[in-house]
C-alpha cells in the first residue's frame, strides 16, 4: 500500500477515487502493524479499490481534517464523502463486507 505525505495529498486523493481506502497508523502501535498486511490482503479481491496509508505522526492534521482520534483507523470514501469508518478494532469480516457492498453499489452507478 502506497503512502501519502501531506494533508493536500491525502485530501485530493480522498476527493479523486470513485471508491478509496486509507489506512491510518503510527509506527509505535502494534495493532496498527498487524492489521495492515490484512487489510492489504482483502484489498486483493478489490483491485478496482485505491487504498493509501497516513502515518498520523507524520500529518497530525489528518486528526483534525478526518476526526481520526485513535488508531488503527480505515476510512472508506467515494468521491470525498465518507463511507464508512472503523477505528481501533477493526473486524476483517465486516471490512469485507461493507467493501463488497460499497464495490457493489459504486460499480453499478
């Protein structure tokens, strides 16, 4: 999974994708490391679906800009407007399946 660097990246990434990813972590925290390599694994079955990961160390403003106040956090959008969103325990299973709904659904507009 790709990076992003800075806010404005994270932002015209986030407006651009029809259906987009993002991964936000911090290399201390140990869920966060262990849940990526999953979520890249599910991302597998979607390659339609843009994912980038955010190091919130890196863009503290990503707390501000996305609301995201923990990690882990994966936030799914379409086109700038927030789809879905899981932070701290996210479940693989229901990942799976709101992405298949959301491909689902983006794909047949």
């Amino acid at each position: 999974m790709e990076s992003i660097h800075s806010i404005e990246e994270l932002n015209t990434f986030v407006d651009d994708q029809g259906l987009s990813i993002v991964f936000v972590s911090r290399p201390g925290c140990s869920v966060c490391h262990g849940l990526l390599p999953q979520v890249e694994n599910l991302l597998e079955l979607y390659p339609q679906i843009e994912a980038r990961q955010v190091n919130a160390d890196e863009i503290p403003q990503i707390a501000g800009r996305f609301s995201v106040m923990t990690v882990p956090a994966v936030l799914i959008y379409s086109k700038g407007k927030e789809l879905f969103r899981k932070a701290r325990f996210v479940p693989i299973g229901e990942l799976n399946q709101q992405l298949a709904k959301l491909n689902h659904f983006i794909n047949e507009s």
